[in-house]
C-alpha cells in the first residue's frame, strides 16, 4: 500500500534549518490501522504532510499504491489526493461559508461526478456519521464533535483507500473523542488504511500498529490490539442521530 | 480621547502604508474629478453678483412680429429697440437703469508712433457702474448730465490704462475713437465677473469690454452693434442714421434696472405695460403684452448659461464619487477586519463598542482628509488643464482657478465619502465579539 | 466546479458582494452614457459643413481711413482687394462675402414663398460675390452659379437673382421643382428668383436653420470695412496665410486686417464639447481603474481571508486550475448581476440625462460593448487574487493557527 524508503524533509527558513523528518523507511500494508504518536515538534504531522501528498519531500523514496510519487506533478498529486486520500484535521477545516451537504460535496465536485452520484454519496456518508437530519446547517452551527463527523463524513463520500487523520479528537473532549474512534474503526473495518496522529494513548491502543516518531526519526511498535468495541460506537451513532 | 483616537488612527494608516496609500488614492481621485466637475459647474451656474442680484432685473418687451412668435428661447426678442430703450430710460421708478450694446471701434492713441486698434466698445448709461457694484482704480462713472449732453468722456480698464498711456493714474488724459476724442473720466480696478451676466446675448463667456461711453453717442457717432441685432422687418432705409433709429424694429440693445422692493417691481411693472398699450394704439406692438422683468439668475436659467456638457459632467461626475465610496467602503471593510484579533483582545480589555467605532471613524476621516487634500490639488490641476483648452472661449486667466467654496466643497466631499466608506465597516467591527477571535483563527 | 455551491457560499456574505456589483452597476451606467455623451459630441464635431474648410483663410479688413467715407472709393478698394487676392500665387479662388463658416452664428432671416402664403421660412442669409462657390467649394447641383451681371445688378431694382441651399429648397417646395421660383423679405415688392441650388451646405446656428442658406449677390462693404473668405491651394495655407497682409496693405494702409483660418474658428466652436470628450475619457479611465482597483481589493481580501480554506480545498483535491476557477467564477458572477442591474441604472441615467443635454441617446451597442469591457474588467482584475490562492500550499490546512 505505502513504500517509503530512507525519506527525508528539510525545513528552512531564514534562520534555521529544521530536519523535520530524518531518514524514515516504512511500509504499511493495506487494511492496517495505524496510530503515529511522539511529543510534540517531533515531526508527526510533518510525517502525515508528506504521507498525504500536501508536503514535498527532500530524500528518499516514496510509494503510494504502486505509484512513484516524487515523479507526480501538482495536478496529479491533486487527484491522488483526492481519489486515494481522505483527511481528518484537528481543527475539521470545515468551509465555514458551505452547509454540511455541501461541505461533505467538496471533494466529490473535484472527481467530478455525475450529481446523482454525488447525492448518494453524501446521503450514505451522513446517514453513516448519523448527520443526516443536520444537511442545511452550517459548520459554525454544529459542537466541535458534529463538525469533525462531518469530516468523517466527507472523507467516506470519497471512499479513499487510505485515511489521514491528524489528532483528530484533539480539539474535543473524551466522550466526542470515543464517538469519533468509533467512526474510525468502522471505517477501517470495511477495508480502508488508516494512519491516524494522537496524543492519547488510549486512542492509540485502538490502532493495530503503533509508530513512535522522536526528534523526526522512526521508531515502530508493532503490537495487535484486540477489536475495539463495535456495540460502544454503534450507541454513539444512534445517540447523536 | 479624540487625541488618542487620531494617534491610533495615524499609527495604523503608517502601519498599513500600502493600503491607505491606496485608499487614500482612491478618495482623491474620486474628490477630484468630482470637485472639478462640480467646480466646473458652480462657475458657469453660480450667482455672479450675490448681494444684489434680486434687485437687478433685465428688461425685456415683446416687440416682435405681430404675425409670428420670437424665434428666442424664451419667446420674446432678448434685446429692445431704441426707441423703446428711449422710454424705458425715461421711468424714473427704477433706482438706477442702463442701456447698453457693444461696438467694435478703432481707437487711435495720442502717441504718433501707436497704430491705430480695434477694440470693442461698451456704449451704456451712467448707472452701468452703480448697478454692477464696478470698482474704480482712478476716478469714477461718468454722471446723467455727462449722459444727456453727449459728453466726450470714458471710463477705460487697467489693461487699455497700460496700453494706451503706460498704467497710473490717467484721469484726464485724452485718446480718440474713431473721430472723437475722449476724456478719461475713471479707470476700472480688478473686475471680472466669471459670467458676463449683463450681456448674455451672444455668449455668457465673453470677454469683458475694455473701454464704456456715454449710450448718447449712439446717434452723433452713428454707431453699429457688433453685438447681435435681431429684426423681423427690413431696416428702413430713408432718411438720416437718426431717423432710421426711430423707427427701426431692430433689437440689438441690452437694458438693466434696480427695483429694490416688491412694490417698485410692481410698479415699473405696470409702467412698462402701460407703456405697450399706449404703443399698441399708436398702431406697434401688436402682440398681445409679454413684458418681462427677469432677475439675473433666472435670466441665467432661461438662456441656460450653463453649458450642457458643464452639466452632464457634473452628474456624471457625482455619481463616479459614489462608485469611489462604494470602494472605499470595501477597502475600509477588508482594512479593518484584518483588525478583528486586534479589536477582540481590546475588546476583552474593556473598549466599549461604541469606543471600537469612534475609533474606525475616526480613522476613515483621517484617511477621508488626507485623500481630499490630495483630490483638492488634482482637481486644480484638472482645471488648469481645461483652462487652458478654453482659453479662446473664456479669455480670461485665472477663470477657474480654486476658491474658498470650491476648497469647502472638496473637503466636504472628502468628509462625507470618508464618513459614508467608514460607516459600515466601523459598525461591522465594532460588533466583533471580545472572544470570539481570541479562541480559533 | 459548478455554480452552484460558489452561489451558495457567496449569499453568505453579502456585503462584500452587493458592493462589487453595485460599483460595477454604477460604473456601468457611468461608462455607458459617457461614452454616448463622447460619441454624439464626436459625430457633432466630425459632421461636414459641405466647404473645403481646412483651405479657408477668413480676412477681416477693418478700415479707419477718412477716404473710406467716400461710397465710390470703397467700391474700388474692394474690386482691387479682390483682384489682387485672386492673383496671390497660391490662391485658387477668394469672394468677398460676410459669411463666415463656423462661427456658431451669422446672420438669417424670414421669408415668404411668392404666392405661397403666409408660411414663414427661416434661413441663414449672406452677401457673396460670384466667387463664393468655387471659394467654399460647393457645387450647384441644379441651374447655375450666380454670376457678374447678377453681381451688378441696380442695387435699387425690384427682382434679384439668388441661389438657396438644397436642403432650403426641398424645405420650401417640398413637391415641385424649387429652380425660377421666388419669395421675398418682408417687403412682397422686392422679390429674389431662385437660379440655383447648391448643397452640401451647413453652419451651425443657434437656431435649427444649419442647412438653409440663401447666398444674394451683393456687396457688403461699407466705411468700416469689408471681409473675404480665400481659398489657397492644397498645401499652400501657409504661404498665402503670410502673404495676404502685404498685398492688401499695398492699395491701402489706412485699414487693419484680421486672419483667421477657418480650421482655427472651427475649432474654437468646437472647443467646449471637445473638452467635454477629453475631461469624460479622463473621468472614463479613471472610474475604470478606481473599479478593477476596487475588485483587486476586495478578491485579495477575501483570498487572505480564505487562505485556510483554500488549502483544505488543494488537500481535498482541487487543483490550481480549479482554485483560480472558483475565483473568476465567483467574480462573474457577481459582474453578471451588476451588469444587469447596470443596464437598468444606466438607463434611468441615460434619461435623465436627455433632460439635461439634447440627443445624447444610449445605443444598445455601447451597452452590449460596456457589458463586455465589464466582464473583461471583472475577470482581469480577479485574475491576480485568484493566482495567488493558487499559490497557497495544500498543507496549510494541516497547520494549527
Ligand atoms: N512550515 C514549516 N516551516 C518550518 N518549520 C516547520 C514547518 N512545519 C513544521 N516545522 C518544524 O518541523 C518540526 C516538526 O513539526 P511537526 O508539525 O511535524 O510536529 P508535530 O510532531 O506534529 O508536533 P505537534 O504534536 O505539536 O503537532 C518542528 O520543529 C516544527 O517547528
Ligand atoms: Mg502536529
């Protein structure tokens, strides 16, 4: 699924030169759930940045889904992105001045599909995030938990083969944060990888595999963790429906 | 407070130098064209003698073609005849009354050297200078008596002062026109009304005359308008220069009187019909009686002095003034909403909103005044600009240089576009919450 | 991208937008009329007068003279003026006339058809001597040019010879054939027969008389002076321009004279509307840039404002291309509907402004033409805002402000 081989991403500014990522080689396999943790500024979302195709690299190989990514160009990444990735931000990057259905319509408009398509996907996507009833509201109108289902939400219409989430309960408290890792877990359920950064190790417990990042350099912690408790999330889901 | 106000107000115009260059660009552009317009049109518009001229009326008689209307603007010949100048000239019920044409007449200095010239010639009654409020260097008007005994004498402006006889004092010196010689009897100061408002018949944007005689001269010297004469019969022909006058149909002379109250309007009113009726039973003016007293303003509105396109301009002129506001209006608002962190935490520290838009509006007149002083100067230079291209037409220098009005107009302008743009955006901002910034983006 | 969902985004911030189509509605109805008001001046300014007005020199011959009191010593003066000025080398033709085209004036009168009623014509009337056809350039279309006898015709007779305009013509005998006609001023015992027709003709007037014109073959001289229009040769303005001083001076000093070309007077008449064209191009540029400024500032805006945004958007999926699409769409949008509210405004201007300045009509050209050079403003002016959104980095998004 992803090949990276000895990868390597140099920030400079003015000032200094912040090896963000040193040396990194991995290799994921499809259907994995991963959790990505380490303290903070050790590179994570650096990591996640240049996994997703929004960040350039300096060194090293990459290999996403068989595809050599450092031949792509702007346009190319632009629809690998949005084909074969789906994102989960922290603070949900909603578009503020978009209600939810057309929120959850963005990256469908960019593959652009036919419109009838278009609205089943997003009629399954919120039905499955349990939003269906909220479609004509505006992000500034949803909880914090409401908006990053949304999210969720617009990354299932894509139907990605691979989900990254950077500390996605991070902004929210524990209850919304086990709703949302239920959501994930479903999701990764049915097939789709999922490379997710948290700060929890309880939500890290719930990945099959876990990767510690220190001062931009890989450690992996292979660990297999028992199935997460279907029933748990399923209540989240009909509560907030 | 306003002191405080006006220091953050500078602090952020210096702050965002790129913006507020371009807004105050903006403004000015916007006050300048719309002060030259309006400047433009104020001059062609404007009242030319303000403290009087709802005393001054212009006199005019329908003297016209029994069987047809006057082809004038107003239906009615613009001028009289002399014979009905003679009886008007006669009513002693106006305070002061002129008579007046214009002819274009050789002037032949006392220096042998000098080549004789052709100047036009303002041939009027003594009130000419009494009525328009005409200022004197040297000497004065001529008096009635000099008006009814025909006396050589004239009253000459700064410019022939130097021409003929080298500036100073020249009250009493002599110089010829035509055959005639002439006494100086006054030299006229600075005057240069911005309309020739007492004679409008043929461009209210001529030149002022240089030099004024006697109106009596008309006969002796056998004089002939340069001016416009507009007849509906054929000039007789029989008899002498004097006779033909007397009964001649031709219009061709100008007449002012001063009736200053409502019942010496009335009255002069009714002299004048009174006048035509007598007239109509000697077998003239058939026409039904359309005398008109009009002052100089409506006289000015009647004759539509102002150019159209003075006009047009100034309307179109306005309204380019709000299409600068309307983009000031969006400037100001992406101006002060990249504020909004800013006005968040001041918020948090107690700046009551109406302290959050005092503090807008004032910057956006400081900006407002700033772009108006920078517009006032574009708009002089836009006027040089067509004063020069109207030179022929205007003949005078410094015809549409600035005046104090003109500056008020410009920074009025400048106040109202700057209060109009700021208001909006001033009010959105001031409605920022005092958190709501401080938590997320 | 479709239009719908930028719609939508956009009802949910009004302010920005109404301003944006309003100042183009504004600078629409501005544009729109100006350029009416620019292109009547220019048909005015550019009409014909039918002569061959950039060879005319105008000569004004003021005389102070005591020999000029002498009737007999006038006559000869003016034939000598003539003869010399026709013998100017340069000159092709010259008549002593007192009609001066583009003056914005002259002089007219009444007259009734004989046997025609009481109807009244009015017309531009002047004095010419035969010359003054070949000297204007303007051709007789029917009968003949008025000539030496009719010149000297006995001043004190009844019937005169005259030529009238075409347009005179067709006025008066809208049906018949206007040739061997007569009418008369006021006076029905001096009657003029109509020997010629002669066109183009037109001299502004302040009445509505331009066209209407009757020439009379007399002379217009007297003790004050008399006046010529000449006619040089192609190129050889300036030449005669210098000479036509001294050959005068040399019959007679003891006058003064005053040349005009007939160019400089035209242009002088039409100065007032031509520094009306030039203060509305001046007014026309400016408002134009003033707008795409203003559009500039309000896009820049709102990408600053969006930057986050847009990066979710390029992390999502969306291209460059779709980024700078979403913009120029989002601001044709709002063009589209301050054009069409601009050709309303535009007209509700455009009648008001009849009532101010006379035939300045809005053609639907200028409107579908002012509508174009909108859109083309809008999108040019969105175009660089729109490129620099392009340029915000997908990973934006990931970044936690
Ligand atoms: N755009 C950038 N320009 C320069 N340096 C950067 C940039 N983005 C990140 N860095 C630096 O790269 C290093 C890694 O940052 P990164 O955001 O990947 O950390 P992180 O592990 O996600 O931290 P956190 O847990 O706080 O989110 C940090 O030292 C950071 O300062
Ligand atoms: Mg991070």
């Amino acid at each position: 699924m992803l090949k990276m081989k000895g990868v390597s991403k140099i920030y400079r500014t003015e000032l200094l030169e912040t090896q963000a990522l040193r040396n990194f080689s991995l290799h994921v396999k499809a259907g994995e759930f991963i959790a990505v943790m380490g303290p903070s500024g050790s590179g994570k979302s650096t990591f996640l940045n240049v996994t997703g195709l929004l960040d350039s690299f300096n060194e090293g190989t990459y290999e996403l889904d068989g595809v050599d990514v450092s031949r792509l160009n702007d346009n190319e990444m632009s629809r690998i992105r949005n084909e074969k990735i789906g994102f989960i931000f922290q603070s949900f990057n909603l578009i503020p001045d978009l209600d939810v259905a057309d929120n959850v319509d963005v990256p469908l408009r960019y593959r652009r599909l036919p419109a009838r398509d278009r609205k089943q996907r997003i009629e399954w996507a919120l039905e499955t995030v349990g939003l269906s009833g909220r479609r004509h509201h505006l992000p500034s109108q949803l909880s914090g938990g409401q908006q990053q289902r949304v999210a969720i939400a617009r990354v299932l219409a894509g139907d990605p083969c691979i989900i990254l989430a950077d500390e996605p309960t991070g902004n929210l408290d524990s209850a919304m944060s086990h709703e949302i890792m239920g959501l994930l877990e479903e999701v990764h359920e049915r097939g789709t990888t999922v490379i997710m950064v948290t700060h929890s190790t309880e939500c890290a417990a719930r990945a099959n595999r876990q990767l510690h990042i220190f001062d931009g350099r890989l450690v992996d912690v292979e660990r297999v963790v028992p199935m997460p408790l279907n029933q748990l999330s399923d209540a989240a889901v009909s509560q907030a429906g | 407070m306003l002191r405080y106000n006006v220091w953050l107000a500078w602090k952020s115009v210096r702050r965002t130098s790129k913006l507020s260059a371009l807004i105050i660009l903006g403004i000015a552009l916007g006050v300048g064209i719309s002060t030259a317009a309006i400047g433009l049109y104020r001059f062609f518009s404007g009242d030319p003698i303000p403290h009087k001229s709802d005393v001054l009326y212009s006199v005019r008689i329908d003297s016209w073609d029994p069987e047809a209307r006057a082809p004038h603007t107003g239906g009615i010949p613009t001028q009289l005849t002399y014979r009905d100048t003679q009886a008007m000239l006669a009513s002693d019920i106006p305070s002061h009354r002129a008579a007046m044409f214009k002819s274009d007449l050789y002037i032949f200095p006392q220096e042998a050297d000098q080549r004789p010239f052709l100047e036009t010639v303002r041939v009027t009654s003594s009130d000419f200078f009494t009525l328009f409020d005409v200022p004197f260097a040297y000497g004065g008007p001529w008096n009635r008596q000099a008006d009814a005994q025909v006396e050589a004498v004239a009253v000459i402006d700064q410019e022939l002062n130097d021409r003929l006889f080298g500036g100073g004092d020249s009250v009493g010196k002599t110089f010829r026109i035509v055959q005639q010689e002439f006494r100086v009897i006054g030299v006229i100061d600075t005057w240069r009304p911005k309309v020739k408002y007492y004679d409008m018949t043929q461009s209210p944007f001529m030149p002022l005359e240089h030099v004024f005689i006697p109106f009596s001269h008309l006969e002796p010297m056998e004089l002939r308008t340069s001016g416009n004469s507009d007849g509906w019969q054929s000039n007789p022909t029989e008899g002498t220069f004097g006779d033909q006058l007397q009964i001649s149909e031709t219009c061709f002379i100008q007449m002012w009187v001063q009736l200053d109250d409502k019942e010496t309007l009335a009255s002069f009113q009714s002299f004048v019909d009174a006048y035509t009726n007598e007239q109509r039973k000697l077998g003239r003016l058939e026409r039904p009686n359309d005398n008109r007293l009009t002052t100089v303003v409506d006289l000015m509105k009647e004759w539509e002095a102002v150019p159209e396109q003075a006009s047009a301009m100034a309307a179109l002129a306005i309204l380019f003034l709000v299409v600068c506001s309307l983009n000031l209006i969006g400037l100001f608002l992406g101006k002060f909403l990249a504020r909004a962190p800013i006005v968040g935490i001041r918020r948090a520290l107690g700046a009551s909103r109406r302290s959050i838009f005092i503090q807008h509006i004032v910057e956006s007149e400081l900006i407002g005044l700033l772009g108006g002083t920078l517009g006032l100067g574009l708009a002089a230079l836009q006027l040089r600009w067509m004063e020069s291209q109207l030179q022929r037409q205007v003949g005078i220098d410094g015809f549409f240089d600035l005046d104090g009005q003109i500056v008020l107009v410009a920074l009025m302008l400048s106040l109202i576009s700057g209060l109009v743009a700021g208001i909006y955006p001033a009010w959105r901002i001031c409605r920022i919450a005092p958190a709501q910034h401080l938590k997320m983006q | 991208m479709e239009i719908g969902p930028i719609w939508r985004a956009m009802k949910r911030r009004k302010a920005r937008f109404i301003l944006v189509a309003a100042e183009v509605a504004l600078t629409l109805a501005i544009v729109t009329n100006a350029v009416g008001l620019i292109l009547d001046a220019q048909q005015e300014m550019n009409r014909p007068s039918g002569f061959v007005d950039e060879h005319l020199i105008r000569v004004d011959i003021n005389n102070y003279g005591q020999a000029f009191e002498d009737e007999e010593y006038v006559r000869t003066v003016v034939d000598a003026d003539t003869e010399a000025l026709r013998n100017l080398p340069g000159v092709l033709a010259a008549s002593h006339t007192h009609f001066v085209p583009w003056r914005g004036g002259g002089s007219s009168g009444e007259l009734q058809i004989n046997g025609g009623g009481p109807k009244k014509y009015r017309t531009q009337t002047y004095s010419a001597d035969p010359g003054i056809f070949e000297t204007l350039g303007v051709e007789i279309l029917e009968g003949r040019a008025l000539d030496a006898t009719d010149f000297t015709a006995d001043p004190e007779g009844d019937q005169f010879n005259v030529a009238v305009s075409r347009d005179l013509a067709a006025l008066m005998f809208p049906e018949e054939d206007a040739l061997g006609k007569s009418f008369f001023f006021s006076d029905p015992e001096t009657s003029f027969v109509i020997v010629g027709i002669f066109g183009d003709f037109f001299n502004p007037y302040g009445w509505p008389i331009g066209e209407y014109a009757v020439f009379f073959p007399t002379r217009s001289a007297d003790s004050s002076g008399h006046r010529f229009l000449v006619r040089a040769e192609p190129g050889q303005l300036d030449e005669v321009f210098g000479s036509i001083e001294g050959a005068l001076t040399a019959i007679d000093s003891e006058r003064a004279f005053a040349l005009r070309t007939v160019t400089d007077i035209k242009t002088g008449y039409h100065s007032g509307s031509q520094v009306m064209v030039k203060n509305l191009n001046l007014l026309m540029i400016v408002l134009l840039v003033v707008t795409a400024l203003g559009i500039i500032g309000l896009t820049s805006f709102s990408v600053t404002e969006r930057r986050r945004q847009i990066g979710t958007r390029r992390a999502l999926g969306a291209t460059k291309a779709d980024i700078v699409r979403y913009f120029l769409i989002e601001n044709w949008l709002v063009t589209t509907f301050g054009v069409v509210v601009g050709i309303l405004l535009a007209a509700a201007l455009n009648s008001l402004l009849l009532t101010v300045v006379a035939g300045a009509t809005l053609a639907w050209e200028i409107l579908v033409g002012g509508v174009a050079l909108l859109w083309l403003l809008g999108l040019g002016a969105t175009l660089g805002p729109a490129l620099r959104a392009a340029r915000v980095p997908p990973a934006l998004a990931t970044q936690n402000v």
